[in-house]
C-alpha cells in the first residue's frame, strides 16, 4: 500500500520477493498498489506498508483514519498484514513525529510509537516466533522511533545483537493475529527467505488447504543471511 | 596604552601571536607535505586524509587563513551526486582561464580534506575549487567563506547516516545561510527536493532540457511537493526525481533555470552532444547525470563571469576523474570501470552500459564499508531489472556479492558466479567473456578502489593509457 509515497527505503526488494517466491511455486500473483484516497483491493491476500519518511508518514495520516475498517477486516478475513518501519509504526495505535505532532495510526496493533532525536541503526539479529515456526533473522535498522507494545501485542522478537523496537526492553516488531511488524531493512524479505515464506504460506494457506510451500534453491539468500549476520554494529 | 604587566602581554600576544600561527601554519604546511609524500609511497591512495588531519591538530584555524589567502576565492560543490565531477570540471574551466586552482582528491571532502588539499597548496594558488560532504558543508562554509556554493542534487544516498533526504537538504541549506554576504549560490531548478529549500536565500538555477528518461520512476524519491506534500506531476523528467514538475495541488512549479544544457545526444557511455549557449558540443563523457553536471560547472562559470562560450572549450577534452569511469587493462582483457553510489547514478550507468556496444559481461561489486553506505539495501531500488533482460552475465563482487546475486536473482538474472575475492571476480569475468569483449565493472566506492588496487599490485596487470 502506498507504494508511491512508501517506498524510499528498498521496500521494492521485499515485494519482489513474496512476489517470485509466489510465483516460483507456480501462483499466478497480481500486485495491486492502493495509495493515498484508494480502497484496500478486495481480495487481497497480503498486505505491505512499507518505510518512509516522517514527512511522507504525516501525509498519509488522514487518509489511516479511512483505511481502519478495511485493514481490519481484510485481517479478519485470512489476509496477512506486514509493516515495515514507517508501515509497521502506522500500523499501530499512535504515532508521534519529531516535532511532537501526533497522528492517530491504523489501530492493528496495539503498539505505540514515539520519535526521538537520535536515531537507532546498525546491523541486527533477532531471534523471532512467527506462528509456531522459529526464524532467525537478520537486517539493519534505521530508526528515529522509539516503540513500546501494549498488551495485545506480541513482540516479534528478542534482539542479542541490536536495540530493536526502543533499545530498552529487548524486543523486535510486533505480532498480533495475521498482523505483523518490524523494523528490520535489508530488505528483510530477500535477507530471510524463510521469513517469506512464513508469511506467504499463512497468506495463501486458504488456497492451498495449509500445505507447506515446495522449497526453493535459497543458497544464494543463505549466503546473504551470513554476510548480513556478521555484520559489527 | 598602560605598561602593566597586563598592557605587556596583550602588546606580546598581539606581535608574536602572528608569528606563532605563521610558523604553526609553516610546520602544518610542511608537516602535510611529507604525510602525504610517505602516503603516497606506502600505497595508501589518493584519498588519505592523514594530512589533513595533522594540520588541524598542529594549527587551528589553518584553513580559514589558508582560504583567506586566496586572491580568486573559493568555490564549493556539495550535493549528494556529482560533487566530484562538477568540482572538477569548475577547476579545469578556471584553470584553462589561467587560475591557480586548487582542488581536493576525490573522495577527501570531509573538512580535514579540504585542510589536507590547503596545506599542500602551492604559493601561488590564487582559487580553490572544492567539493565538499553534505554533514561537513557547513564547517567549510564558515572556515573557507567561499564566494560560491554550487549545490547539485539531493538523492537518497548513504542514509544510514543521514537518515532521510530531507536532513540532507536541511544540511545544505543551513550551510548555504550562513554564506558570507555577496556570496552567490548556484542550485539545480530541475530538483524538486532541493530548490524549495534554498529558494529563499536567491539562488540561481541550472537545468537540462531535451531528455525524457524513465517516465515511472522507481528508483527516485516519493515525489511530493516541498510546500503542501501533495504528488508531483512531471512536464519533462529528466531521470529519477529531477525534470519540470508542478503540483497537483497547490501553484507551486519548477522555476525557469538561468542556465540550460539541452541534450542532443545521450546514447553512449563516453559521449554527450549538448548544446548550450547557441554552441554544440560533444563531451566525452556520458550520460544526463553528466549532462546536469556540466550545465552546473558552465552556470558557476558564468557567474565568474566567464560565458559558456568560453567556459565550454576545457569541457570537450575534459575525462571524468579518479574513478568515475575508467578504462583498464588485467591480463589480457579490457574492463570498464564505472562508480555506481545510489539507485539514481545506479541506474544510470546501467543505461549506458547497455548503449555501449563491446560490453561483454559484467562485474556487480557491492561492499559495505563507511564510504559505501553500510545498509546495501538502496541495491533493490536500483533497476537491475534492465541489466538482467539484457542477457549480459553477470559475475557478483564485493564485501556484498552474495545480497547483490540475489538481488539479480530476483531482477531475472542468477550470476554465473559470486566471488567476494576481488582477483577471483575480475579473473571469473576474464573467463566467461569472449575474446575482445569489454568487461564492465559496477562497483560501489570501497569495491572501486580494491579493484584498482589490485590491478595495480598484480604483476600481470597494467593500466591502459586513457585513450581516445
């Protein structure tokens, strides 16, 4: 969604991968890209908001308002919702920009977000638990935020290297139902295949009866997981 | 005056004050020139900043006397893309009108480069020409009090470490306010990002006309209006974020540059037939972004009053520096040498290599060093997608060979090899292209500079002249 104003930050690479990796397995795969004043296409499987910047963030702020009941919905029915940074802080509660000007968000998770100065960013790795399957996964944040999770929400994952959602408490994104959250670039999805496909097999398990997806040659991605993980902060 | 111990001292500090600094400036000067002498003979490249460095430590203040000493000013360049090539091309320009320019070496734009660059200088340099980093602008600004400031473009660049392109253009414009008076700043009209920012200080503007590139751009900024944040609409883009563009919504527009390059012919990677002030010309490097770097050199020109006439003529032979694009020789095949830094410049050089007939194969070399960007993932708003339908093979490079092989992965094209080993990479691609053909390398910064070294260190390699 928004992919005209979202998409300063690779987010490209990550629709590029669900959509491959979709499409390797044999899935017909339309992309459908829904901005600002647009409807959430009916039908959609998977959703991405991905990163940008605070000026591009407040500018969609009053059109979140309309997209609420849309996305919860979609999420109600089966879709799978995935945030990536400035996505992942507008899928929360509330966001605050840096000159403290603070825009209601879409309200799908129960995650509240709060910019300060100092930005938090360097190589990361978190441990993660994402419907019943673990990842490892490895990125790079890059973030003014500061995120703090309500009751509601899971975190997505611990951080052994990194400071993830605040720096203070540990944790990595947000997971609540089908929605998801992080803040990990890389772009996360080519640097975690099996990120991807976790998310594309609870996205499309409605279609395929809750089969697993057919592996894929991932050498290639292995090998940017390592170079990425050995990264020094 | 009194004749207490007080009077004493001031009436001392006054006269052996300049008498300290002079001879801490004649041992910064001195002391810079042997560093970069050593430098040089241990192999350590043009970029050291060990010089710099030294003088600061040894004589505070260097520069600002240093600058101060300059009988034809200082120019300045910064901007996220170009800042090397317009630097050098304002430098070339002046020097042709018979200045004594002084410069710094590409990549050494950091303040203690441009300390380093000052201290070598020779007696007789009168001008300095300088290209300078976007987070080190505004302590030049205030050290060097140029007598202009050309400003190129803001594009999405290494934003681990400035975040988002809008703290650049903030950074550009808090140095370009506090210019001393008189000073004339040059912008690009073209960029909607950057000429907002600066408009209310009077710039004046440079653009390129007659080049329609991509028409859905996906590897510029989100395009929206500086003034009300609605979408952008386009007249003429020239490539990524950069043409005529209006808002959707409210009255702002693009302003009319003073001066424009209009592009004739864009279609190789070393040639540009432009014309520009009633003259055509045909430089010998290519591509729009070189095209946008030539009108921002002829406009800083003009405004040193030297027409474009004039200007123009050290342009025609003039070869980008250090780096850029360079051709060379190792073990028996050719390779092209060419910097990629961002998705923009990124794409570009993709679009040349693509127009050039004797490309064979090509080398992808992606590293995450500071001077690279530490995050790599500007690679996937990069359109590798044209180099992946082209056919071309593909050989993967760098600290990062693996994420750029699976980025082309995912454009379409899976490498024929990934080799992190630069020799392995370059001798890989010897290999796979047949007789004859050129290999091209793309390289970030750090991937740039290994490559070089290493053809340099092998016994078997050697640098091919620059030839026609």
């Amino acid at each position: 969604m928004y992919p005209d104003v979202l998409r300063t930050y690779g987010d490209r690479g990550n629709v590029l991968t669900l959509l491959r990796r979709a499409e390797w397995r044999g899935f017909r795969v339309a992309l459908d890209e829904a901005t600002i004043g647009e409807s959430v296409p009916a039908g959609a499987r998977l959703i991405l908001l991905g990163g940008g910047t605070d000026r591009a963030q407040r500018t969609m702020g009053p059109d979140l308002a309309k997209r609420r009941h849309e996305l919860a919905a979609a999420a109600e029915s089966g879709a799978v919702v995935i945030g990536i940074c400035g996505g992942y802080q507008l899928l929360g509660e509330r966001f605050v920009a840096a000159d403290g000007e603070a825009i209601d968000g879409l309200g799908l998770l129960d995650a509240k977000t709060v910019t300060r100065p100092r930005r938090i960013t360097g190589p990361v790795r978190a441990v993660a638990q994402l419907w019943g399957r673990a990842l490892e996964l490895v990125g790079f944040e890059n973030h003014g935020g500061r995120t703090s999770l309500g009751p509601r929400a899971d975190p997505l994952g611990v951080v052994p290297k990194g400071q993830g959602n605040n720096g203070r408490d540990g944790t990595e994104g947000a997971l609540q139902g089908n929605v998801v959250g992080t803040y990990l670039h890389g772009p996360v999805l080519p640097l975690n295949p099996m990120f991807a496909d976790t998310l594309l097999e609870r996205a499309l398990g409605p279609l395929t009866g809750w089969e697993p997806l057919s592996p894929l040659d991932d050498s290639l991605e292995r090998r940017a997981h390592e170079a990425a993980r050995r990264m020094k902060r | 005056m009194s004749t207490t111990g007080a009077g004493t001292n001031a009436i001392a500090r006054d006269a052996i004050g300049p008498l300290l600094t002079a001879s801490h400036d004649g041992l910064a000067e001195g002391g810079a020139r042997s560093i970069r002498v050593l430098s040089r003979g241990f192999g350590l490249g043009a970029g050291t900043s060990a010089p710099g460095l030294f003088v600061e430590r040894i004589a505070p203040g260097f520069v600002a006397r240093r600058s101060a000493r300059l009988r034809d000013g200082v120019v300045l360049v910064s901007g996220t893309n170009g800042k090397t090539t317009t630097a050098a091309m304002i430098a070339s320009i002046l020097s042709a009108q018979g200045l004594d320019v002084v410069t710094n070496a590409s990549g050494a734009n950091l303040f203690r480069g441009i300390a380093g660059a000052l201290a070598v200088a020779p007696r007789s340099a009168s001008a300095g020409v300088f290209e300078v980093d976007e987070g080190a602008l505004e302590r030049v600004v205030r050290a060097t009090r140029p007598r202009m400031l050309v400003l190129t473009n803001v594009f999405r660049d290494q934003l681990d470490r400035f975040g988002e392109p809008e703290m650049v253009a903030k950074a550009l414009t808090g140095a370009a306010q506090v210019l001393p008076p008189g000073a004339v700043i040059l912008a690009n009209a073209d960029d909607p990002l950057l000429w907002p920012s600066v408009e209310h200080l009077s710039p004046s503007g440079f653009g390129v006309r007659g080049h329609r590139g991509r028409t859905q751009s996906i590897d510029g900024e989100p395009e929206l209006c500086a003034r009300c944040g609605s979408s952008l609409e386009y007249l003429e883009r020239t490539f990524a974020h950069l043409g005529q563009a209006r808002c959707s919504r409210c009255s702002w527009r693009s302003t009319t540059p003073g001066l424009t390059v209009e592009i004739r012919d864009c279609s190789g990677l070393e040639r540009l037939g432009i014309t520009t002030g009633g003259c055509e010309i045909l430089l010998r490097i290519g591509g729009v972004h070189n095209a946008y770097n030539t009108a921002a050199s002829l406009a800083a020109a003009s405004a040193l009053g030297i027409p474009p006439t004039l200007a123009i003529q050290p342009l025609q032979t003039f070869r980008p520096p250090f780096g850029r694009t360079e051709r060379l020789e190792f073990e028996g095949t050719r390779f092209l040498l060419v910097l990629m830094k961002n998705p923009a410049g990124a794409g570009a050089v993709i679009d040349q290599i693509l127009g050039e007939r004797d490309i064979a194969t090509v080398v992808v070399m992606v590293s995450d060093q500071w001077s690279d960007g530490r995050d790599v993932s500007w690679i996937w708003d990069a359109d590798f997608e044209s180099l992946a339908r082209s056919g071309l093979p593909v050989v993967t490079g760098g600290r990062r060979a693996a994420d750029a092989a699976v980025r082309l992965k995912y454009a379409g094209s899976v490498p024929r090899a990934v080799l992190p080993n630069v020799v392995g990479a370059l001798r890989r691609a010897c290999r796979i292209a047949p007789i004859g053909g050129t290999v091209a390398i793309l390289a970030t910064y750090s991937a740039m500079l290994d490559v070089r070294a290493a053809i340099f260190a092998s016994r078997v390699g050697r640098m091919a002249p620059v030839t026609g």
